[in-house]
C-alpha cells in the first residue's frame, strides 16, 4: 500500500500541488514554518480522518480562501482507489471515496498510515487523557466498533453527570451506572488487549532507540477500581464505594474514561523521571509499535511520516529505525537543513523541496553515494 | 431567482420547504404540480390538511395517532389483548406493523434524555404501568421493549424493566442485531421480523 499521488488545494499554507510519487522514501526539505509539518498533515488527515494536530478546521484552510481539499490516490494489492476530504469553512468536511461522498467516514478501503510528529511527545508527559486518546484512536483505527463504544459511553457519561449534577432519584442514575459498566467493560477489555499486542513491539523499538538492556514495562491503571481479575464485578464494587461522593462531587468518579496508562523504565514512570530524550523515543517507539500491529493484524504495508526527527537521531539509531521502516512500506520525511546520510542500499530518494508553502520537485529523483 | 413569482406561489413554496425533508427545489416542484392539479384534488388536499389539526388526536389508551378517542388498533377486536408492544414515537408502530405484530402498543412519547431535559416523568410510563397492572379480560402477559437501539432508546428501556420486574409478567426486548446507534426508522423489515422473533428476556440487574 502507498500513496501515488496527491493533490492538494488551499490546505494551510500549501500552494495548490499535484505530486506523483513511488512507493520508497519521500524527503520534504525546507526551513522552519515552510508547510512541510502541514503537508505530513495533510495526507495524515486524509488517510485516517483527524488531524494530528486536532485544531479547528478553519485553521486547516489557506488564509483568505473558503475551502481546502487534499486528495490522494492509494495503490493497494494491484488496485487503486482515491479518497479525498473538502474542508468548507462552517461547514462540516466532506469524504469522498472515488469521488463519491461518503457519511460517517465509512471507507470501503482503509489506508493504512502512522505519523511520528514532534508534539507527540504529549503523550508521554501530557495528562492522561492524552494516553488514553491515543490508544482510543490507534484501537479504533484496527477495530472501528471500538469507537462505537467510546462515543456510546462518552454519551451515557455525560447523561449520567447531568443527573448527578441535578441529584436526580437513585433509580434512574443505576441505570447509567448499569450502561457505563456495560459499555465500559468493553472498552477496558479492548484497551488492555490493544495494550497486550502493542507492548511487546514497543520494549522492542524501546530498546532499539533507548538502550538495549533497559527493563521496561507497561501498566494499565484503572480510574478507580481494579483492572485486574473480573472487570464487571471489579466496576460494580467500585461504584458502590464511590456512590456518596460522587453524590457530593456531582461527577462520575470510576470508569475507563479515568485510565492511565503508566511507562516504566527501570522501575520508574517516564512522565515524571525519564529525559526528553528517553520521552521523544518513547514516543517514537509507540508510533512504531503502532505500525507493526497494524502489519501484523492488517497483513498490510504501512504507510509512515516521520515529522523533524531526523536531525535529532545519531547515525546508529537511524540506521537501525530505517532498517525497520525502509523497503516494508512507503516513508515520509521532513528535514531542515542537509539531507541526513542515508544508510547503505538507501540511496535512492525523492526530494521535494518546501518553502513559503510552495512544493517543488526541482531535486527530483537524487542519487547519493553511500 | 423566486422573486419573481407571484406572491401567493412564493408563500406556498416556503410552507413547503419548511416540511422535512423537503429542499427549495422539491417545494417548488410541489408548488407546479398543485399548479397544474384539478380544483378538485386542490380541494381534497386542503381538506385533508385542515382536518389534520382538527381531528388527528393521540390514543387515550395507548398514544398512537387516532381520529377518535380510541386509535383502530385498540378498536380491533381481532388483535391480541395479551401483548403490548412499547415504542418510543407514534410512527414506530407503524414500523413494528410491518414486521408481523398482531398485539396492543404503547406509545411512551420519546426517550430519556438528560441532556435533552426528558426525565421519566416526561414520557407517559405512569401511563404505562397502569395499563400493566391491569386485571381481568385486558389483563397483559407480555411486555415487549421496542425503543430505538440507541443508547437513549435502550436505557429507557431498561429503566422501565426495572419498574415493570415487581408487576411479575414476561418482559421481553427486541433483539438487536441492530447497529449500534441505529434507528428503527432505517431498520429493513427482514432484520425487524427477524428482531421480533428472537427477542428475549431482559436482564434487569
Ligand atoms: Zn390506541
């Protein structure tokens, strides 16, 4: 699977473009604020249907124009297919499947794409909400039922706080308490058994990037009760406990949408010990570690973007990291200044150079010596 | 570019495109068709309209449309007394019709919703439950769940499972091979035959 081609009209600062390109390594160069962060932007938000950033879609339209558009097309197994998002200020994005608008971002084909972007490192030290939103995404990416269930409970969440709020009877809140326990236990179970199959690939990439030796771990903490041993029974004992002072404090207090998910590295929480080295490829491993589940649940290549990481990885590590990305899927890449070494058999790279928003291809296909 | 119509036709078309569903463009083509119609079926259609506020009235039994106190489903000696089939809006019952259901409905007026501002005593299930404890010849078996499988339709569901459980009689929901979030409204019929024969027993916790 990889992108052939894309065109994209008034997205940020983006100057209208249309590219063609291979399924090997893109390499976007240019100067800070030059769009070549808003161009990986552009086909992330194509590709999975949100923005990395997640602004507000007036941002994602060029300064003075009323509508942005990117368009890609995907090849895929011998076949292609085009997808395409119209963002039109005040009103909502338009999908469309070769040409087609489609509701609730019902893809018949999905494009299998990761992006690592600088700001990602909020995973890591951000709150836990930030954590959660991330293993919500990556799941429901795999396993759209998953988001089903998230808005469903985010839904009876909320209906359950008004009441609380309104210190409504005691036996129209149970039957919220019963929907969030219900829903919840779904929701909990997939997060830990995403959490099962993305560990063992991140300790992996962990230790590619941050040391081999490491003894690393993942925790998942449940937002007042117990994650361990029969979940529903574990909910319904912590409801129970916390009823007064949910009472009191007029909010639900124990469910998944209070989870954490805890880092450790030696024994101690990355959020609050590790460096923002150790942070950055932690989160660059998670990234990863979404990629492989993807590989191995999708039995597909995976497309990734790699936003301003380069310059920040000596040469061993990048060797490794390409080692792992290169020639199994199609890679996107921002540098600032000179184009990094490339390691051995990678010589052969697109440039695309980006400035004022403008993308040219005068580097066009360049050979490097090893 | 309607401007330039008569004043009349321009009214008629914004009435029209104030109608669900209806776009500019439909209303106008609505507009023509009168237009082009007889007086006599102009005539039909006003008739109809006016009587639509005048005698259309909700069941006092059970809160489907009716255009006397009583709707001709409870008038219907034939259908099964026994079996009360709970929807949310009146026009589900027509939907739960076509799927083959020969008993009484309920018609509880909505759902749930705080965050709409619709509590329990904002949908007829007092109502509800005075019909269900009924004894004698209109004594009910059967109460069967037909709420939209969204989450609103299912916790009103189960709140009101709750309530029935003391009565002691069969409390059924429709089984959901349902979408989640769906809407009986776009419910094919098959799937809703198919939902109303494999209901089952709700667990009331
Ligand atoms: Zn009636």
């Amino acid at each position: 699977m990889y992108i052939s081609r894309v065109k994209m009209k008034n997205f940020r600062n983006i100057s209208p473009v249309s590219l063609s390109f291979q399924p090997s390594l893109v390499v976007l160069q240019g100067g800070n604020a030059q769009g070549k962060t808003n161009f990986l932007e552009a086909l992330y938000l194509v590709s999975r249907g949100i923005s990395p950033r997640s602004q507000k879609d007036e941002e994602l339209v060029r300064w003075g124009s009323e509508a942005a558009s990117v368009a890609i097309r995907v090849e895929s197994g011998g076949t292609w297919f085009n997808r395409e998002v119209r963002v039109q200020l005040g009103k909502k994005k338009v999908w469309l499947n070769n040409g087609h608008p489609i509701t609730k971002k019902r893809w018949q084909e999905e494009v299998w794409l990761v992006g690592y972007f600088p700001r990602d490192i909020g995973i890591i030290e951000g709150s836990p909400s930030e954590r959660r939103h991330f293993v919500d995404e990556a799941l429901s990416y795999v396993k759209p039922s998953h988001r089903a269930y998230v808005k469903r409970y985010e839904r009876a969440l909320a209906q359950r706080n008004i009441l609380l709020r309104e210190h409504a009877r005691g036996d129209l809140i149970s039957v919220y308490t019963e929907e969030l326990i219900k829903t919840g236990t779904c929701i909990i179970e997939n997060r830990i058994r995403y959490g099962e199959l993305l560990t063992p690939y991140l300790r992996d990439f962990y230790r590619c990037l941050g040391g081999e030796n490491v003894r690393f771990e993942v925790q998942y903490i449940g937002g007042g009760y117990d994650s361990k041993g029969d979940l529903r029974a574990n909910l319904e004992r912590a409801f129970l406990r916390s009823e007064n002072e949910e009472r009191s404090r007029e909010i639900t207090l124990v469910g998944p949408h209070r989870d954490d998910i805890l880092f450790l590295l030696e024994g101690k929480e990355f959020r609050i010990y590790g460096s923002q080295g150790e942070k950055k490829s932690l989160a660059l491993s998670l990234k990863m570690a979404e990629m492989a589940v993807i590989r191995k649940v999708k039995n597909s290549k995976v497309i990734v973007l790699l936003d301003d990481l380069f310059s920040e990885l000596d040469p061993k590590r990048r060797q490794l990291l390409f080692k792992e990305i290169l020639g199994k899927g199609q890679v996107f890449i921002t540098v600032t200044d000179d184009i990094p070494q490339m390691p051995e058999g990678w010589e052969e790279y697109l440039v695309l150079g980006v400035q004022g928003g403008r993308i040219s291809t005068a580097g066009e296909r360049e050979k490097k010596n090893g | 570019m309607t401007d330039t119509y008569p004043e009349s036709l321009r009214r008629l078309i914004a009435s029209f495109s104030r109608l669900p569903g209806i776009g500019p463009k439909s209303a106008q083509r609505l507009a023509f068709f009168l237009i082009k119609s007889s007086p006599e079926e102009v005539e039909e259609l006003v008739g109809s309209l006016s009587e639509i506020k005048k005698k259309i009235r909700l069941c006092s039994e059970c809160g489907f449309y009716a255009d006397k106190d009583r709707c001709a489903v409870c008038n219907d000696p034939s259908r099964d007394r026994s079996t009360l089939c709970i929807v949310e809006r009146p026009q589900d019952v027509l939907i739960i019709e076509k799927a083959g259901y020969r008993g009484l409905y309920h018609v509880l007026g909505g759902s749930i919703s705080p965050m709409r501002g619709v509590g329990p005593d904002d949908l007829s299930i007092k109502r509800l439950l005075e019909r269900l404890n009924a004894t004698g010849s209109e004594k009910i078996r059967e109460a069967i769940l037909a709420t939209n499988p969204s989450l609103d339709g299912e916790t009103t569901a189960l709140y009101i499972a709750r309530k029935v459980k003391p009565l002691g009689l069969r409390t059924t929901i429709i089984a959901r091979g349902l979408p989640l979030g769906g809407d009986l409204e776009f419910t094919d019929e098959g799937t809703l035959t198919q939902a109303l024969e494999g209901r089952r027993e709700i667990l009331t916790g």
